[in-house]
C-alpha cells in the first residue's frame, strides 16, 4: 500500500478567497460553463412536462382551443431560444421571453385591439424553483467536485 501525504494550509485558501483570487473570471466561467447548460436542460423538461405555473385560465384563448395547452409552451420558441453559456443561462432573440420568469407580479400585455391583459409570473428557470430541488442538487454535486478540483490546483500552484 502505497500512502501520500500532502498538507493544505487553510490559511492560505482563506487569503485567496478574501483578495478575490478563487472568485475571479475562471470561476465564474467554471460555474457558468459547468451549471448553465445544465441548468436550461432541467429546465425544458420542466416545461415541457407542463410543470410550470399557475396554469392557464379556462378564458385563454389557447386553452379554448386545446384543453391541454401548458403556459410557455404555445409555439416552442421559448424552450428552442434557452441556451446555457459562458456567459450563463441567456435567451437568444426577444428578452421579453425572460419577462415570464423575472418580473416579480407579472407584466401587463398589450392586445392587438389595444386591451391590456395582466400576465402573472410564470417561473421556469429550474435553478429557482424549490419543487425542482432533486434535479438541481444533481447539477450542483457535479459541481462540487470541479470546484473542489479547481481549488486544488489553485492552492498547489501558490
């Protein structure tokens, strides 16, 4: 058997973190790279399964139309513009599509005919919902361990 040893001065992993060396862009990127695309993954499905909420009123003309229509999910546009980056989760084309999930009460829409039509929240974002905890647990210990391996570079290098 074959033992190794190494020490880790904490000390020293404490200074990183307070000048901001483990907080900089590569971890930033790290997270983004790793998490986002995972992230909009769990959240297509979300979508998809119908899961998000509150679910459209009987008065909606979709739901008229089709008794089973889901709220986001009208023509796909949605799900197919979701992309994760380096940058983060990002929505390609119209960001009132993020409107959905960002504004806190909901958003007034504009009708055609010039009727308004008050549009409630809907988050769909999986990261951010506590009923999708299972899903987003598996993508933050995927995590854990390439932050940890991060770490570990980091603090042998200095």
């Amino acid at each position: 058997m074959i033992e190794i040893k190494y020490n880790i001065n904490f000390n020293t992993l404490l200074k990183e973190f307070k000048q901001g060396r483990l907080a900089d862009k590569k971890l930033q990127f790290l997270l983004n790279r790793e998490v986002a695309p995972d992230i909009v993954k769990n959240s297509i499905k979300y979508i998809k399964a119908g899961k998000v909420e509150p679910v459209l009123p009987d008065t909606n003309p979709r739901k008229r139309k089709d008794k089973n229509a889901i709220p986001l999910f009208d023509t796909g546009s949605l799900t197919k513009s979701l992309f994760g980056t380096m940058e983060g989760i990002i929505v390609l084309g119209n960001k009132q599509k993020l409107w959905h999930h960002t504004k806190e009460n909901g958003y007034t829409w504009e009708k055609p005919d010039g009727t308004s039509v008050r549009v409630p929240q809907r988050k769909f974002i999986t990261a951010d919902i506590p009923s999708e905890d299972k899903s987003t647990k598996k993508v933050y210990k995927k995590f854990e361990k390439i932050l940890v391996k991060y770490m570990n570079k980091r603090l042998r290098n200095k």
